[in-house]
C-alpha cells in the first residue's frame, strides 16, 4: 500500500469515529434529556397527588407534543383520538380536567361536551380555531369552563388548567355574604350555596353549575347589592384576567342567569349594570 492509499485510509477511519463520536453523543443527550424530565416530573409531584387529564384531538402530532410539556409540568396525562373514545373515557373514568378540542371527525367537541354535561360535571377546557367567536361561544353557553384558540402557547394552556384546577379544589372558608350566612354557606333568599360540598340549592331544587359558574355564583352573593365589575368577576371567577375584546365572563353570566331565573316576586336576580358590571340584587332590590 503507497503512503497516499495509508493516508486516505487514515482520514476514512477518522471520519467514522467522529461519526460514532457523534452518534453516541447524541444518544447520551437524549437519554439525559429523558431522565432529567423525569427527575422534574418526580420533583413536582413529590408529596402532592398527580392530577389526572384527559387530551381529546384528533391531532395525533399536536396531542403528543402537550402530552409531553404537561408531563413535565408534572401532570398524568390519558390520550383519545377521538370524540366518542373522549367522551367513553371522560364519563366513565376519574379526571380533574378534560382538554377538548372542538374540530374532530364524527362526534365533534360540542357533542361532546353536551353528552358529558348530561353526567358529568368534570371542568372542560375547549380548544377551538383561532379567533372563531362562534366557537367560543358555542362551548361556553354549553357548559365549557374555559377555552384557548389554536395553535396554544403551552405555558398559557398551563396556566388555565392551574387556575380551573384552584376553582374546583376544596375552598379555605372565610367569611359570609350575609348574616343569615354560616362558615361553609352562602344564603340569601331562596338561594343556598354550600361551598365545601360545592352544591346550589333554589328553594327545594338542586342547580347544576359548572366549576366557572358556581365561582361566579360566589362571588356575587358574597358581594350582593354590590356592583362587580366584569374585571374582578373574571379574576375571581376564571383566575385570569380578561383578554382583549373577551366576553367570556358575560356568557357564564348570562348561564348563571338561566339557571336562576328571576326572584320569587319576580324581580331580576342579576342585573347588568351598562358599561361597569353587574349586581346580584337582594329579593327586595330589583327596581
């Protein structure tokens, strides 16, 4: 073999092991990126339970790469591609949230959340098309706690679910609406709150709110007679703070009304006040 055949066969060689170099390296990496993020899932959820969520798309690639960040924001997350798989699971199994999107083949998101409703009262997240109102909404008058539009960031989607989760947790208790009020309720008139069984009584009869309303509720019987603007009903209620343009907060209004109604005499319960906010009048306010 001649030196410039050696030589040649030298720089070949050294190529390869570069190549091998690099490959290892790659290998290594992945794998310390996996048990770093497993290091954080266990850090974030040493000594508090894994709450549980359900991720309905029919997104495949979309719904791996959330699965993934809000594993490693140290939730346990369950998987439907589809409408009727999402629905199955989300009425028969236990989740603190269910991320639901709303464009699906077959039984679409609205669907969906309809026929939940009917059985259950788990929060619902609806993620929808970017800047499609009707969308919006649609999903809100039909029960949805919140929504996000498509494509989302994931640490604002985080921070939603975060502040859905704070609502339907059990409430530290401290204070009262009324003086006809205990620790744990809220009554005024024919209206009963009970806030560490999370239930709302009208006379004889059971309401069924979803996690926004019922905060809603709270609210404006904590601070009834009181004017609040929709500013302090969104953050009290959704955890957030309005986005521009928003009437989110003014449709879970508008669905507490309903479920309401009026006020025995017949005088309005909660009445908008233009261009400031509403009111939760007293049974013998309304006029």
């Amino acid at each position: 073999m001649n030196a410039f055949s050696f030589g040649g066969l030298l720089l070949t060689l050294n190529s390869i092991k570069q190549d091998l170099t690099h490959s290892v390296s790659g290998v290594s990496g992945s794998v310390k990126s996996c048990q770093m993020r497993v290091k954080i899932c266990k850090e974030r959820g040493a000594g508090m339970q894994t709450e549980r969520i359900l991720l309905v798309d029919d997104d495949a690639e979309l719904m791996d790469l959330i699965a993934e960040y809000l594993e490693m924001e140290g939730f346990d997350i369950a998987l439907a591609e589809d409408g009727m798989k999402g629905l199955q699971r989300a009425s028969t199994e236990e989740f603190a949230i269910v991320i639901l999107d709303v464009m699906m083949p077959g039984l679409n998101g609205f669907e969906v959340l309809k026929r939940l409703r009917a059985v259950s009262q788990v929060p619902v997240l609806m993620l929808t098309a970017k800047g499609d109102d009707i969308d919006r909404i649609i999903g809100l008058e039909i029960g949805a706690d919140d929504y996000m539009a498509k494509p989302c960031n994931p640490r604002e989607l985080v921070a939603r679910i975060r502040a859905v989760l704070r609502r339907v947790r059990p409430l530290e208790q401290g204070g009262s609406a009324s003086k006809e009020s205990s620790k744990d309720r809220l009554i005024l008139g024919d209206v009963a709150l009970d806030m560490a069984a999370r239930t709302v009584r009208r006379g004889d009869e059971y309401l069924t709110l979803t996690s926004v309303e019922f905060e809603v509720l709270v609210a404006l019987l904590r601070n009834a007679g009181k004017v609040l603007t929709r500013e302090v009903l969104a953050q009290e209620a959704m955890g957030r703070e309005l986005l521009p343009f928003e009437r989110g907060i003014d449709m879970h209004i508008s669905n507490v009304r309903k479920k309401l109604g009026a006020h025995p005499d017949g005088l309005e319960r909660v009445k908008s006040i233009r261009s400031v906010g509403y009111i939760y009048t007293r049974p013998t306010e309304g006029r």
